[in-house]
C-alpha cells in the first residue's frame, strides 16, 4: 500500500515546512491537491512524499541500497 503525503508552506506558517495532506492513495490524487494547494490555498514549496506502508521495515538498514555496499 502505497501513501502520498503532500509537504510545505502555508500562509498561515510561512517559516516553517509541515504536512498538509496526506491519506493520498495515488498520484493522481496528489497531482490535483498539489494544484488546489497552490493555486486556491497559496501555498508554496510543495513537494510529494511517497510512503511505502507495504514494505517492511525490519530490513531497511540492512538494504544494499542504504548501506552502498
């Protein structure tokens, strides 16, 4: 299960980044609240976090890839 969570400023807190949706089940979705966030809320600096909740986390730091190995 994958999740969108949409990160950055709002003009209520300009200085300071946070979470501003999240429980986005696609890309689509985020894409849209991406474009509603800026265009009808003014907030700025957004990015997308994508979280893998299907993973396991136990192996994380054992991943080749984390490790460079």
């Amino acid at each position: 299960m994958t999740e969108y969570i949409i990160w950055g400023l709002s003009p209520k807190n300009p200085d300071h980044e946070e979470p501003l949706v999240t429980h986005l089940k696609s890309a689509h979705e985020a894409a849209r609240a991406l474009e509603t966030l800026a265009e009808s809320h003014g907030c700025t600096d957004l990015r997308v976090q994508i979280l893998e909740l299907s993973a396991d986390p136990s192996n994380l730091f054992r991943s080749p890839d984390i490790l460079g190995s």
